[in-house]
C-alpha cells in the first residue's frame, strides 16, 4: 500500500499533463463523445500516460489516466487503457524524441483518409506547419489486422515514412486510411495542436478542391519560404522561446 | 385523485429518464425546434415514456412526458404525445429487448434520407458501431402513407431488415427515405448516443465522396477487426461494465 | 411632450414584441452583424414596428425599435427604420392576415437565391411546412431597380406568388434572386421561426443534390401527409392550441 | 525609466484599440490559435500597433502590443512584432486614409486564395460591401519571396489593385493566392468587420457555385443600387453618424 501511494506521487504531474492534453480535445471541437485519446510521455521513467478506454470527457479525472511502458504493459493505474495503446508504445519506443500522441476521429481528417488521399500542400497555412503533403498510410495487410492490429498501425506508419522518406521531425501528423489521424510533437500539447491544426487544413483543402479541382500545389519558393520562416535555423516567428 | 397520485409516482423515474434524454438532443446538436423525439420503455409495466408532440425543449418538464402502452394508447399524462408514437410503439412490441428510439431530423442522416441512399461503410467510425451499410428504408406506398401512416412506418422499418437480413441488435438505426433517421438502443440514452454517431457518420460518408466519388467501401477484415474489438465476444474496447 | 409621453406608453409592448423577435436572429445564427430585420403589426392601430437600419443587435433596445404606418412614414421614434421598410410595409398592407415579417441574409438560404432557384421539396422536414417548391423571385427589371426599389421588391414577391397560384397563408417564405429570403407569419415570432425553417431546410436540400444530383422530389401523397397532419382539417401534430 | 513610463501612456489608448480589435477575431470564429493579427495606426504620432507574434489569444494582453514605425522599425514594446509586420507598415504608408488592418486565415476566404480565384459577386451580401468581384493577388515571383517577402506582399496587394483600377476605398479587401485574406478600414474595428463580411461572403459564394457552377454574376443595376444605398452620397442605410 505504501509502494501504492509512492507511485501515485511519481506519476501524478504525468497524469495531469495527459489530462490536460485530452481535456482540449472536445474544447478544441475535434472529438464526439470518446473518439479520440492523448498520451504524454516521461523519457527518464520510460513510461507514458494515457486516457483510459471509453471513458466520457466529462467524467474524467487525472488520477483515472494510466501508466504504461513502451511494450504496452500497464504500470500503474486501475483502468483498462485506450485500445489504440500500442500504437502510442511503438511510436515512443521507436522515435525517442516524440514527447506526446494525439488520435482522434476528426470530421474533415477523417475524411481524407476514409478516401484514402494525402492532403496536397495548397497554401501557406500547411506550409507554416510542413513542408509536404500530409501522407495517408494505406490500409494494412489482412495479416496485419488479424495479428498485432494497435502494434501493427504503428508499422504501417512507419512504412509511409521511410517509403516516402518522411522526417517525423518535420511531419508531425499522418492518416491512417479507412482510419483516421496520429499526430505528435514535443509535448503532449504540441500534439493537440497538431491534431486541430490538421483537421483545419484538411477543411481547407477540400474546399479548396470543391472550388477548383485543378488546383495545382503551392509554389517551391513559398512552401519553404513560409515553413523555414517559423522553423528554420533563422526563424523569426513567435517569441523565440 | 389518489390513484392519479400513485400513477405519478409510478411513472416518475421512468418519465425523468425520457426527460433527460430528450434534453440531449439540442445539447448534442441534433434538433432545431422540435424536431426531434426520445422514448424511455419500463418492460416490467409494458408502458413506454414519450415527448408531448410540438413541445420547446426549453420549456419541456418531465412531468410533461406522457406514458403510453404498446398499442399507442395513452395511459398517463395530459398532454397529446409525439405525432410519431405508432412508430414507436410498434417498434418496442416488436423487439422487445430494445430500451430507448430516438427519432430526430438532423441535417446530414436526412440529406442521405432525402436522397434515398443507404450511407456506405467506409471507416472505423462507422465500422465501430455496426459493421454494414446503414439502410435507407424505400418511401412508403400510397396505401401505407393514406392508411395508418406512423405505424405503418414502423412495418417499413421491419420490411428493410427482413430484405437485408438485418439484426436490429447489431444495427441500431435506419433512414426512412424523404423523412429523417430513427435509432435505438438499450436505454434511451444509448438511442441518442446512436442517433449522434449516425449524424457524425453520415457527414462524414458525404464529405468522403465528395473528396474521391470513387471510394471503396472498407475492407472485410478492418471492418470486423474494429466491430468486434467493440462488440464481440473477446471485446476489448472500454472498461467491460 | 405629453404626446410623445402618451404615444410612448401606446407602443411600448408592439416595441416589445418585435425587440425580442429580432434578438432571436443573432441566437438562432441567421444573422451576421446587422445583416437581418424582423417586423410586427398591430392591425388595430395600423402600424406595424421594426428594427432602426444598421444598429447592432447587442446595442439594440426596445426604444429604438421605430414605429410606421403602412404606407412606410414614421408614425414614432427617432431612429432611421430598416432600409427594407418598405417591403415590410407592402407585405401588411396587401396581405391582411400576417403578424410578423423577418428579412435575413442566412447563408444557405442566400446560395439558393443567388443561385436564382427554388428550393426543391425533397423531404418530410419541408412538407412539415410548406407543401411546395420554395419560390425564388426573379431578379427585379433594372425600371424596379432604378425605381422605388424596396416597394418594388414587394411586388416582385407578390408578382410569383401570382404566377404560381401560390397561397401567401401555405407558403409563409420567399427568396429574391440575388438577394435573400423574407418570411412571414401569424406573428414576428413566428416569421422568425419560418426563417430559421428556411434555412436549414435549404441547407438540407443542398445537401441532398449534393450526394445524388438527380434525387426526384417527395412523392405527392408524403408530401400532403404531412402537411396535413400538422396544418390541415385533422392535424394531430402540437398540443392543439 | 522616466522616458519608458513616458511611451507607455503615450501608447496606451492605441495599444487598448489594437488589442481589442485583436480579441474580436476568435470571437467571431476567424482564427485558429495565433493564425491572424490586426493592427492600428495613430497618424498623428505616425506609428501603428500590432499583435506580437505568436502571442495565443488567451494569454495577449494590451500592454504586449508592439508599436511600430511606418518602415516597421519597433518604437515601443518588448515582444517580437507579428511576422507580417511590413506588410501592415507599406499598407500604412502607401494608403495614409486607412486606420486599421486585418489579416486571418479564416477558412472560406483562405480556400478561395488556395484556389487563386476572385470571389465572384454574385449578390447583395456583397454589393452591400462593395461593388466588384474581390480580387486575388496572383502568388508573388521567387524573386519576391526570397528577397523582402513580407515587404513584397504588400506591393504584390497594390500591383492587383493597380493592374485592375481598385480604389482601396471602395475595396478594403483582397485575397493573397495560396495564403489568405487582408482587409483594412477606417478604423481596427472596421477591418475585422470587413474580414467577417468576407469570410461570410467567400461562404456564400462557395455554396452558390456548388449549387449551380453556371450562377452569372448580380445585374449592373442591383450591384450598383446596393452600394449606393450604404456607400453612396445620397445613402439611406444606417443612422447617418
């Protein structure tokens, strides 16, 4: 019961923060009802937090998140963790710079990858954010989806990365096709964001086609110009810390 | 007046959880006006709870709701209930393990509705609440619409299961054709729950075949992949209470 | 001053019926800064109170609300009436029966009338209504323009209300090409009720060609069903009061 | 430390104004996070606010707001100014009878910039505000994008109005291909203003050619009559202050 206790104070600020991040998902308008779910992770503990399965919005609490390793073994907590859990493991285990995961089923994301497309880069709002279009890994094989399912998404995305030469750095978001979105950032937060920030270009990218459906890509020149301007080595967007 | 004392005890708890069902759907987005109805069964008193007919939620109270038995006669309550009742009735006499239907006119399961065409299983989201194409019930006949047009509503509603071979307890909500969708459940509220997934499905669909009109359904295997990880017998998805 | 004391105590609850009519617009997302003005008679006085042109809705207050006869002269208040006064003016005195009047620039029911169509009737939420096509007034000859326009306009809705043998107390809306809708009722509540319909019935109806471009209307016998059952002879739908 | 206390009451009331109008954005749905900035200008210090870059919405204060010369060098202020800052300061002095600029990535008006498409003018929502199509600026050359490129974006704004016979007085909006829209006016206030009015009408516009790609453009006389009324030397909308 002390060993209880301990390890509830070791975790709790972890708890906090993926309760935080996952609270923004109905504010941000990117969930209905349970669709959806952020993870936050410590590196010097090697283990994440995660939202349990099923678990309505409004009557969560920090203290029901879990803890698991990156093998997906529950370290701590009472409740069953989200189903997409060992998507999240993988992709800690494999990139060890990713601070936090964001899945939701956002409406225009969602889309895209239920018609199985990348998100072409048609202006400055994706661009401020990467430098490429937004890639949907295809479906998985039928071996994949009758053997590890969660473990084998994070393969998938893995795949599109390398076959596409992707840096995860500088692509902080993907479609799983039938599926829907994975994003990740630094924090848990970042995340998020990235997840609202991708469904907002996805909305403007189909409009944009529902407009003109020639439209070709923007420009090299602008694309770099808008993404080094916030991200390269001499950015000068925001506040410099 | 005492027996009418004890019948208002009786229904009490029964017309509150209509009540509050009903409440949901301008929270969740799913009516303007009244436009909507949810109906709450007690198999044990073999009555149901419905919404008065015509009523502004924001002046609806729970002792409006008005108690009728299967056959769509009233058996408490002063106000004239929902103008849908027969359908209703006909449906909990029919499938007697069903607690809740909910029947509302929101905006993009009527747009699939009205354009008389069942909404294809394209994603997880749909393939996470039942694993086919959601059915678009054809128009009633003449005779069906001059005759007993609510209940007959009903036997339309029965008539596309049995074509399709359909389970109700597996597909928990339908479009009739030219008028607007209808859900079920096991509770009333898990019959708004449905009526709201339907709604986000069926955005959902839309914008996909507006991205790509060439979009295939699902695959067989991700579709029962994600039905039965929710559903199934070894379902893993929520915390199993 | 004692006049103006006395007039003031005369209108002040016809004021207070059209303040609160018109504060629905911003509430029920028909309107867009002051792009919106309801009216309502008091066919004893003959006079009818509108909103004064161009005051935002959340500076606006029961006094401001102008006072004009049917021949569109101010018969009290300071301010400058709605530039659409003479419309409304128009509408009362031809068509005797009406309570209310509301002109908005909602933004499905604006694509229909710049499209310079009528809305289709496709379903069961516009039969509720209106049990025919929505008519679109064509654009007014540029003599009408150049003329006293906004009387104009009034007969150009009475001009297709004419040529379609339509009946101004079944079909409470209209749409000016290149403009917008004006809807009516029995009272200011009402006609601002009739525009929120308009509204999402157009969204509907867009909507609907959208994902099946030759969807055919709602056979006749729906259609009058359910204009019947909720205006007809017999209706049954509401509380019957 | 006395010269410091001196600049901050010198600047205060038009720091007040900017971050006002700035507050206005989220308010009416026009950005997502820090996605927008909007500045105001005293003329008789010669000197303009602005946003500080990057600065979410929830945690701006009015004290942050920078204060900039025309050459959009800092007069006042600690944080880093919004990164289109030159593009506000060549605005500013170029059309000296303008007070206030907007710039948004609001969704409808940034999917017809990505399509590099005028916003047709297809109605009175429109002709309300101004009376042409409102023009896209074609994407700017490499040259500009990696020499001065804000700075350059200014001139790419004045390079469409030039080649089209724009007044900026009767124009206060354009669109920037494959980025998003500008609007300026008399005051901040009333380049918010303008940016929702172009937002809505970008709407509009989008839903009417989805309706019917071949909607022809409003008549001459409804355009002109429309603008008059509101904009005109003899125009009756509005209180007249």
């Amino acid at each position: 019961m002390r060993l209880q206790k301990y390890r509830k104070t070791m975790y709790t600020s972890l708890q906090q923060e993926c309760y935080e991040a996952n609270m923004q998902l109905p504010k941000l308008g990117l969930v209905l009802f349970t669709f959806g779910n952020v993870s936050a992770v410590d590196r010097d503990k090697a283990v994440f937090a995660i939202k349990p399965s099923g678990v309505p919005y409004e009557l969560l609490k920090p203290e029901d998140i879990v803890i698991m390793d990156y093998d997906a073994k529950v370290v701590a907590g009472r409740m069953r963790p989200s189903s997409d859990t060992k998507t999240h493991a993988l992709l800690y285990k494999t990139w060890d710079d990713i601070g936090g995961i964001t899945h939701t089923h956002s409406t225009y994301a969602v889309a895209w990858a239920q018609a199985g497309m990348d998100i072409p880069i048609f202006g400055t709002t994706h661009a401020d954010h990467t430098h490429q279009d937004i890639p949907c890994a295809p479906v998985l094989s039928d071996e994949m989806i009758q053997g590890d399912y969660e473990y084998e998404t994070g393969n998938q995305i893995f795949g599109v990365f390398d076959a596409r030469k992707l840096s995860h750095k500088e692509m902080e978001m993907v479609l799983l096709q039938n599926h829907g979105p994975f994003t990740w950032g630094k924090t848990a937060e970042k995340s998020v964001y990235n997840a609202a920030v991708l469904e907002e270009v996805a909305r403007m990218a189909y409009l944009t086609l529902q407009i003109n459906p020639q439209t070709p890509r923007i420009k090299d020149t602008l694309r770099m110009k808008h993404f080094e301007r916030k991200h390269g080595k001499n950015a000068y967007y925001g506040q410099g810390c």
